[in-house]
C-alpha cells in the first residue's frame, strides 16, 4: 500500500513509535511517504520505499504564529495527488488530525477520496488535546478520522471521558523490535565506561518536560545510592533539567547523576542499565518503560495512565502512587538488593516487552489501512 505518515519529527514517543512503524510498513514492501517539518530523528535512511517530504513554513512579518496547518494540509494534498497515497496516517491529534481533515476535504473536490488513520498518543487528550483552547477542534477532528486508535485501553477510556467521541476507538499498543535490544549479542555495551563492576546503573529518558518528574528521578535516586552503590544516567533534553542538576547538586551527589543529553542510541544506553526510572504524573503508554524493558531492564514508575498496563507491578518491576519517592527507592532497592532478585525482574521485563513485539502489532495496523483501502471499493 502506499500511505502517508504525519508525526512530530522531535525525541517525543509518538514521533519514535510512527517512524519506527513506517521503517518497518516500508520493509514489508510497503510505500511510506513522512510528511512533517523536519526529517524524524530516528529516521536514519531513505530509499524507494521510505521518503520524507518537508513541511515548509512562510515566514509572514504580519503573523506572529506562523499557520502550520495549513502549509500541513497543503503538503498532504500535493504528496497524497503526487505519489497516489491511499491513506494518512496521523499521529497526535493536535494539529495532525485537523490538518488531514483539511487535506482530505481539498482532495475529496478533486475526486480523491484519502483515508485519514488518527493515532492518539496521550498529551494530545490528556494534558492539551482537552484544555478549552483546543477541545472544539480537537473532539471534531476525531470525530471526522475514518479510525482512530490509541495507545493504550486507559487512553481510550480517557478520551471517552474528556470528549464526545461518537465512533469507536481501537486499542493498539505501541510496540518494539524486541530483537534490536538483545543484550547478548549486542556489540558495543561498554558498561565499564560508566560504572565501577560492582555499581548498579539506573537509567531516565525523556524530554524533561513537567510531566515526567525529573526532580522525582533525582530524589530516588538520592535514597537508592544510600543503600547500593550506583550510578544515575539522565538521558534527554528539556525544560525541567536545570532543576533536575540543581537538586542533584544540593543533594551533594553530582559526581554520581551523569546529564547525557539527548540520544539516537538509546538501545547502547540501556544495555548496561539495571533500573529505568518513570515516575511521571501521566503517562498513556509510556513508550521509554517499553524500550527499557525490551533491553531486559526492570521498571520502577507511578500507577498512573496507561503505565499498569505496561509495567506489572512484582513482576516486571513496581508501581508507585506519584510523587512517593519514598515508595519508589524502597522497591527499587528491592529489585537491586541481590543479584538473583535483579535478574527475576530483568528477565519478566523482557519476556513481558515481547507482547508488544512488532511482528504482533505490525499487522494490526496493516489490516487498519486494509479495512479503508475495501471500504473505498
Ligand atoms: O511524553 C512524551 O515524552 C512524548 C509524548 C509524545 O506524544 O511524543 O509521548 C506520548 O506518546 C507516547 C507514544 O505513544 C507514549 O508512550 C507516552 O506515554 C505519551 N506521553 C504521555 O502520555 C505523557
């Protein structure tokens, strides 16, 4: 099929799970066209499968906010006439899926009838889709998507709450290539370069916005090192890492919390890490606990969102109420207190993360277009 995948290009987990889906839609031998602003970070190559098609922008004196749906829904127009693309996929409702309807209506008086595929990852309802400023349009556009999906039965159940969502929305959640993390065969873990043999390493990715509790990472962390010794890694950018390396420092211990900023290498990282740290006010999925737990790494995270759906408390790690740090050191020791009890919940963690292999997710999405494509016939 030849479809069109609509993302924010930047380190968020909804641009990583959409372009990781469209690298793997091309190497089943579909034609997937990546329309945004930037080339999406982990899309590392292109071929005759795989395309990216940038948004550009006219910058204006007259607006002081440049109208990116627009230039958004004219590039979808061209591309889906251009190339015949059949559907378009959005991920992330604001302003993706308003554009694509846009888009869709543009092209329905050329006699072009796309299917539009909206993916809601999580702030798109929870923390921004839902605020007044955005609902009106936010509720319309999904209302107006011929399916919408979402990442998790918790987003789902939240949407229904916040919105009057008058179709159904499917359940898929995100996924992995469980394969490319495979401690054991992966080349270059170089553990050592970080932490003495007998240090354990705790690992936070993510885009330190408020969300995400860095500072909670840090005050873990402080009563973790107390009891074992170990290492913080802090991998990401974002508004909250200022506070997060303050606190680090006033807790006097900076010499142990590495800031490594943002990466592509994300798998190289979390082979050596022991525990991933999550404890954010919401989380509709939690795509970074996923990745950690496919690199055999035992999770300690808030109940919050979607998190209980993906990391299972007692087995592939812990579950805590936010903001109780102190409930997140106490069960993070418990994991890393022996070797036996590390490797339990290591091992849960992978074979948990394998239910969301890619090769069962993959078809899911394929059969979604599928459904459209007959439905057009
Ligand atoms: O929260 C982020 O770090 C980014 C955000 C995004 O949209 O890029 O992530 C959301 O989508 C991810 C992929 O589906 C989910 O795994 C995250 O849980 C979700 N973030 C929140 O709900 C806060």
């Amino acid at each position: 099929m030849k479809i069109g995948i609509v993302c924010y290009p930047t380190f968020g987990g909804s641009g990583v799970v959409a372009t990781e889906l469209g690298m793997a839609l091309a190497d089943k031998g579909h034609e997937v066209h990546f329309i945004t602003y930037n080339q999406p970070v982990r899309l590392d190559y292109l071929s005759h499968k795989l395309h990216f098609h940038r948004v550009l922008i006219e910058e204006y004196p007259l607006f002081q906010y440049q109208p990116y749906e627009l230039a958004l829904s004219s590039k979808m127009v061209e591309v889906v006439e251009k190339h015949q693309l059949e559907v378009l996929h959005v991920h992330y409702a604001i302003p993706h899926a308003y554009a694509a309807y846009m888009a869709k209506q543009m092209l329905l008086e050329k006699g072009i009838d796309v299917k539009v595929v909206t993916t809601l990852h999580g702030t798109d309802i929870t923390l921004v889709g839902s605020h007044p400023t955005y609902k009106t349009a936010v509720e319309f556009s999904i209302n107006n998507s011929d399916v919408v999906t979402a990442v998790s039965n918790n987003l789902k159940e939240t949407t229904n709450q916040l919105f009057n969502i008058k179709k159904n929305i499917e359940v898929i959640y995100n996924f992995i290539d469980v394969d490319k993390y495979d401690k054991e065969e992966h080349q270059e873990c170089k553990r050592s370069a970080l932490a003495e043999p007998h240090e354990r390493i705790l690992t936070h990715i993510s885009n330190f916005r408020p969300v995400k509790r860095v500072e909670d990472v840090v005050k873990v962390f402080y009563e973790v090192q107390k009891e074992i010794p170990s290492k913080l890694l802090m991998i990401g950018e974002g508004p909250e890492r200022i506070k997060a390396s303050t606190l680090a420092k006033q807790l006097k211990i900076k010499d142990k919390v590495f800031f490594l900023g943002n990466s592509t290498e994300v798998a190289k990282i979390l082979c050596y890490t022991d525990v991933f740290l999550l404890p954010s006010q919401t989380e509709s999925f939690g795509f970074a606990a996923l990745e950690a737990m496919a690199a055999k790494t035992a999770i300690i995270s808030t109940n919050t969102g979607g998190l209980p759906e993906v990391n299972i408390h007692g087995k592939t790690g812990f579950l805590s109420n936010l903001g109780d740090t102190e409930d997140m050191a106490k069960n993070a020791i418990q994991i890393l207190k022996d070797g036996a009890s590390l490797e339990f919940f290591k091992q849960n963690a992978k074979e948990h993360a394998k239910k969301f292999s890619i090769q069962n997710i993959l078809p899911v999405y394929e059969d979604i277009y599928k459904s459209c494509y007959k439905s057009k016939v």
